[in-house]
C-alpha cells in the first residue's frame, strides 16, 4: 500500500506552470479546497510481506501513529479548515488490517468521536487484499471507516510473485466483494512499470478495477528507492524501471479509461514528499512533482490534435472544465502550438470553458 497525503493535487501539480499557480492562488470560491484528508501513517503495520518496490520509512519519514496523539491531530488540523469543509480521516502506510483487532480499535476510536459529532465526515484506510475478508469489513464499517483501499498493484500473478507480493488477484477479487458487500466505498491502488509486468497487463489491471466495483484508484509508476529488494535488483541490472516518457504515456492511457468510465482518480504519480523531493533515497525511475500534470497534458493534446485532424470545418465548439485548464495548456505550454492553430482556423470562443464540462474530458459540437 503506498502512502498519499491528501487530495492536494491541485496545488503540488500546479506549481510549475506560473498561470496555473496564480490561478490556485486566488481568493475566488471556485478555487477553494473543500474537501481534506487527515493522514496518518502507520509504517509498515500489518504488512505480512515486504514488497520489493516498498521502503516505508523512507517514503513517509515519520514516526508511527499512538492512538493518544491522534485527537490532538485532529483538532490542529480542524482549526485550518472552513466549518463547511468535508474531512476524512486517513490510515496510509501499511496494511491496516493486518492489524490486531486491538491496535485497529485503538486507532479507530478516536476518529470515530469525531465522526459521532459530525465533524469528521468517515475514515479511509489501505491494506493488502489478502487481508480483508466480510468480517473485517463489517469490523471497519462498526467502527466508522468509510473507504478501503485496497493495494492491488497489479491482477497478474507473475508480477505479484515477481514483486514478493505474497498475494494472489483472486484475493482481490474477494477482498473487493467484501468491501462492498459492507456498503464501503473501494478503491484500489495499482502500479506501472512493476518486475514482469507491461502495459497489457496494467491495462488489464485498470479494467478488473472497473469490473471489480472499484470508484476509486490511485496509480503508481514504480520508482526505484534506497534501502528496497527492487534497488538490489536495479544494481545488479536485474530490473530497470520505465522511462519517464514510457511511465507518461500508460499513465496517460489508463487515466483516460478510468476518466471514460467515470472512475475518480485520486492520484497518478507518487506524492512529491520531502523525502523525495531532496532526491536523497530516490536511485531511479519515473518520478516528477508534476507526473499528473504531465500526464493530463500527453490527454489533452491526444484529443486536441484529433479534432484538429478532422479539419476546421467539422467541429463548431470545444469546451473543457475550467479546472482543466492547466492539463489542456500542458505542462510547459506542451501544448500551446495545437491549441493556436485551433485557433487561427476558428473563431474566439471556439475553444472556451464551461462548468458542466467533467474534468478530464472535452465536449466537442460538430456541425452536421
Ligand atoms: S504491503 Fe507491501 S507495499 Fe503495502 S505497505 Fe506493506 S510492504 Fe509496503
């Protein structure tokens, strides 16, 4: 399971295009965060195995959760957010349901207050596959969890057994029959680029996470740290990670599946922590600050240059949802040439914003 602080997408990947930052800088609504994650990181709790791409300590940094801290936590967070914001709190790090029942409660119980008095709107937690069957669910949901994650990483066995999974995707598809059986949201986590697996696998990954029942999912290029069986393995020459071009390019692929099937995509690309972002434990492999940005800009610029090939006569307007705005400009105006001849061959407004647009996705009138 790997970690994730939070929906703040918005800020961490807008920061290298200027206009986008001053856009998420503003004071307008529009732009306002309202929805926040409380994390908290269990580091390696519950985890039966030691998969080959994770190193924990070195991902997150910090010390682990004591359940005493955790109402203190709560309460310095509540005090930064809008009495109207929608907060969860979150369990990342390890697989929490691997777990004593004890340590889960002891964990729970706090959050749970806050959800009793409506200030706390659920708890989202991950763990491994294997270790989720009906009766653990129905232990989450009594004790205020809302979501599961579940770290898939991939539905072929060989990359599971390449990448000392220890786990089956049968045991997926179970332990995502009992999330939902309990009424609990699923999410599963999936990775690129993993020991033996290639782009029909992953892609085969993406659609058993659509089948499975799945509304959420975070993808992951693997990278490469210090300290895991997969940096012995890279040494020795045993692996090599994916390019960042090859690593944009599924990326991009399988978030525009998952945008065409109405699946959230809470994250694409590892979170920029200050651990990585130093680039002290980072050896190689396919990490950027901006990996979603980038590549939501290789979509937007596929589906620019499709409506550009169909010839100006064709399509009368193209809007985009306002929020997309960055992505469709690309990162590093990638995509500036394809959108100025759109420009130049139509008139202004051809291509223009609009709030009933879904993110991710162009609504194109053609002319009949
Ligand atoms: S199950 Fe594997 S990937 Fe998940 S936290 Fe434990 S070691 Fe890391």
């Amino acid at each position: 399971m790997r970690l994730d602080r939070g929906e703040k997408r918005d800020l961490n990947d807008a920061l290298p295009n200027a206009l986008c930052a001053m856009q998420t800088l503003s004071l307008d609504p529009k732009y306002m965060k309202t929805h926040y994650t409380i994390p908290f990181f269990i580091h390696h709790e519950g985890c039966t195995h030691r998969c080959v791409f994770c190193d924990q300590r070195n991902i997150t940094g910090r010390s682990t959760v004591a359940p005493e801290d955790i109402s203190h936590t709560i309460d310095q967070y509540l005090k930064t957010m809008s009495d109207h914001a929608s907060v969860e709190a979150a369990f990342f790090g390890g697989s929490f349901t691997g777990l004593s029942r004890k340590r889960q409660a002891e964990l729970l119980g706090p959050v749970k207050e806050y959800i009793d008095s409506g200030k706390i709107k659920g708890i989202r937690l991950s763990t491994r596959p294997d270790l989720v069957d009906p009766g653990g669910a129905r232990f989450l949901k009594k004790n205020g969890v809302t979501c599961v994650e579940l770290g898939v990483q991939s539905m072929s066995e060989e990359v599971l057994r390449l990448s000392g999974r220890g786990h089956i995707a049968e045991d997926t598809v179970k332990a995502s029959g009992a999330v939902l059986g309990e009424g609990l949201s699923l999410g599963h986590q999936i990775m690129l680029g993993l020991p033996g697996s290639s782009f029909e696998k992953e892609m085969y990954t993406a659609r058993m996470a659509v089948r499975l029942g799945a509304s959420q999912v975070r993808i992951y290029p693997t990278v490469v740290i210090e300290g895991t069986v997969l940096a012995e393995m890279w040494k020795r020459g045993e692996y090599v990670p994916l390019s960042e071009e090859e690593a944009l390019s599924r990326s991009a692929d399988i978030l525009s599946y998952f945008n065409s099937e109405g699946i959230k995509v809470l994250r694409c690309g590892l979170h920029p922590s200050e651990e990585l972002s130093s680039g002290g434990k980072l050896l190689a492999g396919p990490f950027h600050p901006a990996f979603r940005l980038k590549a939501e800009s290789i979509i937007f610029g596929r589906m620019l240059r499709s409506i550009l090939d169909e010839g100006p006569d064709a399509v009368s307007k193209v809007s985009y949802n306002p929020d997309d705005e960055c992505a469709l400009r690309g990162y590093g105006a990638m995509n500036s040439s394809v959108i100025t001849e759109l420009r130049r061959l139509k008139p202004d407004g051809f291509l223009s914003p609009s709030s009933n647009v879904t993110r991710g996705r162009l609504t194109v009138e053609r002319n009949v």
